[in-house]
C-alpha cells in the first residue's frame, strides 16, 4: 500500500476515535429492551422436498433382540442382524471396528454397575464404529484409543448418538456426515485432536447435554443448516463452539445455527491440531467460533475465562489456515448475538486482535470480536461487554429463541437415494469429504492435489484408498477405505478426480 | 547393516573404474569422488551447494537424490534447459552429467550434506502461510522440507526468484513436457491463479 495513503488512513481512523472518546458522555447508552420476541428459525418442514417419499420405514426397536457376550464379535452380531433389530452388547473389552451398513439397528452398551461395553483400538485400529445405514442407534459405549474415528455416520439419515464415552480417539470423537434428522446426546468426549463432536454436510441436527473437553475443537457445526446446539459443558478445549463453512467441500453452506444455553468455559487448551490442518490455526482461548458461517444465533450462553475472546466472527479472509472457495460465501451474515453471561475472556489475547482494538481505540479484554465482513448481523445489549469490530451490528429485532424448540423431525426423514450412477457422488460425500476438502487441508491433502497425483488414474487411487499407505510425516495416516466393495471404490475415485470445487 | 555396507564396499573394492552407486548406502569413496567432480558446479551452487541467489543457483544441499537423479539426466538429455538463460547455462555444463557414474557420485556426495533444521513460525493466519500448505505442502512437506515417498524436491532455502520462475515456467508449460511428475507441477502451478499468489508463496518459502 502506498506509505502515505496508509498515514493518511491512521490519522483518520485515530482522529475518529479520539473523537469519539471525547465526545462520549459518562453515562453508557444503553438502548432500552425490545420487547419480547423470538427467532423464528429458518425451516419449514413443508417446504422440504427431501421428506416426500413412500419408503416404508422398519422401526428400529421393532424386531428381535441379540445379545453379545466378550470373546464375541459385535460385528457378527451386525451381519446377523436385521433391519428393526437391537444389540445389546455386555460389559467388557472388544478390540474391533463395526461397520453397520443396514438401516433401523440399535446398538447399545449395556452399563452393569459402571462397567460399560468398552470399544478399544488399542492405538491401532482407525474407527470404532462406522453406520452408512439410516435409523441407527448408537448408545452407551466407552471408545477408546483408536486412531481416527469414534462414531462416524457415512450419509445415514435419522440418527441417535447418545450416552458414549469417548476417551483419545485421534481425529473426530463423533462424527455423523451427510446426514439429516440426527441427534447427539448426553455424550462425553475428550482428548480428540480435531473436533470432539463434529457435525458434517448435515441437515436439522440436534448436539445438546454433551461434555466436551481437553480437544482441539469441542463442538463443530460445519457446512451444515438448522441445527441447534444447547446445554452443552464445553470446557479446556482449544476453540469451544464453532460454526464454519469450510471452503472447497461440494455443500458450500452453513446457516440457521442456535448456539444457546451451553457453558463455554476456559477454553485455553494448547493447540495440539496437525500443523496445517484447519483446526489448527484456532488460537488456543476461543469460546465461540463463526467462520462465514449465516444466521448463527448465540444466546444465553455461559462464557467464561477464554483468554482469546468470548465470541469470535471471522470471514474467510481473515480465517487462520483456510482458502477462498469462489462456490462459498465468504462472510458470516446475519450473525445475532443476544444475551450471553460472559465474564474474564479475552484476558491473553492474540496480537491480531490487539491490533484490531487498536484501530477502535479500545482497551481491556475482548468479549466479542469480529474481523472481516459481516452484513446484518446484530446484538443485543451490547454495552454489556468489552467489543470490537463490531460498531455496525444493528440491534436485534429479537431477543431469545423459544419459538424455535428444535429441528428435528417428528418422522424419520427417508434415506438417501443410492444408485449405480450416484454411488461415487454419495461416496465422496459421505466419506471422503470428512477430511479432504477441494482446495484446502481439512486432515488429509486437498483434492486438487491428489487430482494431480492421480491424473488419468482412477485405478490407481481406487487401490490406494483400499490399502493406504503412509506417505507423509506430518498428516494423520490415512485409514483403509476396503469396507467399501471394489465397485465403489472405483466409483468414487472416479468422482474424486472429476471434480472441479 | 553393517553386512550390507561391507559387502557394498567390497563390491565396490572389486571394480575398477568408476563406481556404480547402485546401492544407496553412502560410501566415503564416491562422497569423494562427487566432492571433487561438484567443485565444476561450486561456482554456481555454493562451495557448500548451499546456492547462490545473484547466480540463479538453487540449492542442492541435501536435495532429495531421486530429484537430483531426475534433474541431471534431465539436463543431460537436453529434456530441460531451455527454460530460461540461467536452465541454459545448466545444460551448457552437461557434459559433465552425461557420465552415470559420475552422476550418482554428485547424488550421493550432495545427499550426504547436512542441512539446517527448517524452522516453520506459526503464522497460520498469515495468507502465505496457508497458501503454502493448501497447494504445495500436501507434497513438499509442511515445512517445504521434501517428500521422498512422493518425489517431491524440497523446497526449503530456495530463492523467492528462482522459485517464481519455476512456477512461471510450470504454468506457461516451458518447463516439464509430458513427464508425470511435470504434469502434476503444471496442474498444480496452475491452481495458483495469479502472479501475485505465485509471488506469495515464493516468498514464503524462501523464508524456511
């Protein structure tokens, strides 16, 4: 930038500030309440053309029930199953990974005096547990110790997971991706080195009464719409709750998040994310994170004691280790921040938000702080709290959210379509995706890349993916994909390499 | 190991002639022999191969041998050199390169020089930063040390310059032709969409 237009540019901006630090009266302005009026939510089941179909659905809970013992496999108990059918699994240790791909199977720890049923990769195995099917259950089980997933759901629709304990499981503690109708429960997760709870491309999901800490990332809604997080304890991780679109994934949106009634307390964990991941450029000490994410509604949250900031709203631009994805809206719009308690945040804060304040004149510790873009986004008493970045947010037209109880559905919403044509589409979606974005490095490498590695051989990515093999020092190794059968893998590899965002 | 290093060794003591480093344990002979064969190319690459900027030199310190290997023959064959005047002047001293054995001698000699260890700041807000890791540290390693599991050079104390012109050369398709590993350099030279981000993260890595 020409020198002399950047002084100019100080002058002004401190001009302004001393002016209006001069100009202020003693007393705040404090804007008096509006009155009473919710949020009205962003879903229409009506207008949801996903829900018309005339599947049958089987129940779950509705037919036979299957005991495992330990000595045996569970994933026996899965092949022997039928669709309606529960798995009641006794305490003790199993060393497997299950893979459900049926519809309506419940699978539950059963607890006999605390001892639950207990998952263990013994640092091993990648994943614990594995659905592609729609109506599952998951419930009750202690997972530990493996090297990349707790639970993760590949496109399953109609989802419950709920009553896990989930200790060190590498990459995602709970993972449901491309799925819609889900709801994650009364979980505790912790030590997971990217997000603990990490919804995916999903749709009406419900993540409340869950403990989440010592991660990376506590609560992630990422590229995902209608989804309410609430009465969540969320504590000691690097970033608390975030909302993000991440750029480079095939669905370019998040929008219509309710952030309420959870703790976000001393989120100061040191980052312990792969170098160069996404998560990993989170500075240790954020409470709530939105990255370009639209209509997040954070209100009557507890947040304390994150020494970065309280809240943070960031675009792309301003995001630490993310790209520009031109199919993504880089700003977070209509953003609204209503009451939250927050206290002794922003107490050890990064340089660029000094920085930022320095701009505003401000002193003190940030509770809220926004870099980058933001279109009608708006707050609610906010003489409340030490801000900045944030002088063009209007007041909120509403103040509290009950008239939105939840966006789950009261019928089970149907699967997925799957044909011989889409198969690599839904593939790509529900799996790949989790870690490899187009442009940019979510866990693994970004298509574009592997595009270029691959060009002109899909069979050669197929077979990799079957049985991979560790070729870079600093990224996770990559888990094998052979659950898939050689069509699919074909498939989808070939979708991979056609893709252009 | 120490068995394999013996028998390479007698190997070695059995031939006449020059040496064939066919295995890739470094042997103090051929370190030799590539020590004084590289003194032609010290005048450009540094004494030390640790590169001379105002010459156009990259490094070589340390290179990843596969790369080297691929670099040389590729100057040999006249494959490479006609980028630019500086690839010009690299294929003016070919003749050096068209000898096998003496090549393997450089590789081996170049391989066994140590490096300094690569420093990466956390900058993860910083846009080179991310630039890097998004389009190029997926194969050159996060800290643009190399891959050699992937083949890719690293990258580290090179210069802003002659790294621009690479990725120039990379992008308009003057340096590459229609080898795999030229192909994958063009496609992903070309997913940086101007000159401003190839300057950018030229200049990033300049700074490992």
């Amino acid at each position: 930038m020409n020198k002399s237009l950047l002084l100019a540019a100080i002058t002004l901006a401190v001009g302004f500030g001393l002016g209006q630090y001069l100009a202020k009266d003693n007393a705040p302005v404090i804007k008096a309440n509006k009155p009473d009026k919710s949020f009205a939510g962003g879903y229409e089941a009506k207008q949801d053309d996903t829900l018309k179909s005339n599947a049958d659905v089987v129940l779950p809970g509705s037919g036979d029930t299957i005991t495992v013992n330990p000595g045996q496999k569970i994933q026996d108990a899965v092949i022997a199953a039928k669709p309606g059918d529960t798995i009641m699994v006794m305490p003790g240790k199993y060393e497997e990974t299950i893979y459900i791909d049926k519809d309506s199977i419940r699978l539950i720890g059963v607890i006999q005096e605390g001892q639950r049923a207990e998952l263990n990769g013994r640092g091993e195995l990648n994943d614990a547990i594995l659905y592609s099917g729609n109506n599952i259950t998951v419930e009750n089980f202690l997972i530990t110790k493996y090297k990349g997933n707790g639970i993760m759901g590949q496109a399953g629709n109609n989802f419950e997971i709920r009553g896990n304990v989930i200790v060190d499981t590498g990459v995602y503690g709970i993972f449901p991706q491309l799925g819609k109708n889900g709801i994650v429960s009364h979980n505790i997760i912790s030590g997971i080195e990217d997000a603990a709870i990490y919804v995916g491309m999903s749709d009406n999901i419900h993540v409340a009464h869950n403990e989440v800490f010592d991660s990376v990332a506590g609560i992630e809604i990422e590229n995902s719409r209608h989804s309410i997080v609430e009465n969540n304890y969320v504590h000691n991780n690097t970033g608390g709750i975030l909302a993000f679109i991440t750029p480079g994934l095939p669905i370019k949106t998040t929008y219509d998040v309710i952030i309420r009634n959870n703790f976000v307390v001393g989120n100061n964990h040191k980052n312990f994310g792969a170098p160069g991941s996404t998560v990993a450029g989170i500075p240790p000490g954020t409470g709530i994170l939105v990255m370009a994410a639209d209509e997040v509604v954070i209100e009557n949250n507890i947040i304390t004691d994150n020494k970065t900031a309280g809240i943070m709203i960031t675009d792309h631009y301003n995001a630490p280790n993310t790209t520009i994805d031109e199919g993504s809206d880089p700003y977070p719009d209509q953003v609204a921040i209503l009451d939250n308690l927050m206290l002794r945040n922003g107490y050890d804060t990064i340089d660029e938000v000094k920085a930022l304040m320095l701009t505003e004149l401000k002193t003190g510790n940030p509770d809220i702080v926004r870099a980058g873009k933001s279109n009608d986004s708006c707050i609610y008493n906010r003489h409340r709290y030490i801000t900045v970045g944030i002088n063009d947010f209007k007041d909120c037209e509403f103040n509290n959210t009950k008239d939105v109880v939840t966006y789950l559905l009261d019928e089970p919403v149907p699967p997925r379509e799957i044909t011989a044509e889409n198969k690599g589409k839904i593939a790509y979606l529900g799996i790949c995706t989790g870690c490899h974005s187009y442009t940019g490095r979510i866990v693994g490498p970004p298509v574009q890349l592997i595009q270029a590695l691959y060009m002109e051989n899909p069979q050669g990515l197929a077979d990799y993916i079957a049985n991979p093999v560790k070729k870079r020092d600093d990224y996770p190794e990559m888990p094998p994909q052979n659950y898939l059968d050689e069509e699919t893998r074909l498939a989808v590899a070939e979708y991979m390499l056609s893709r252009t965002n | 190991m120490i068995k394999r290093f013996f028998l390479s060794g007698l190997i070695a003591s059995m031939m006449s002639g020059p040496i064939h480093a066919q295995d890739s344990t470094p042997n103090a002979h051929s370190i030799e022999q590539g020590k004084q064969l590289f003194q032609s190319c010290a005048s450009c690459h540094g004494q030390d191969a640790e590169g001379q900027k105002a010459l156009g030199a990259p490094p070589l310190a340390g290179q990843l041998p596969s790369y080297l290997e691929r670099a040389m023959t590729e100057f040999a064959s006249g494959k490479r050199g006609k980028e630019d005047h500086y690839a010009q002047q690299m294929s003016a001293m070919s003749g050096l390169l068209q000898n096998e054995a003496q090549r393997n001698a450089i590789v081996t000699y170049l391989s066994s020089l140590k490096t300094k260890d690569i420093q990466v700041p956390n900058r993860s807000s910083d846009a080179a930063y991310r630039l890097y890791q998004a389009n190029c540290g997926g194969c050159h390693g996060v800290k643009a040390e190399g891959n050699k599991a992937l083949n890719s050079p690293r990258l580290a104390g090179m210069d802003a310059a002659y790294l621009q012109r690479q990725l120039e050369h990379f992008k308009s398709g003057k340096r590459g032709g229609s080898s795999r590993y030229a192909k994958q350099m063009q496609m992903m030279a070309n997913t940086l969409k101007n000159a401003d981000d190839i300057a950018l993260v030229s200049k990033f890595i300049s700074t490992l």
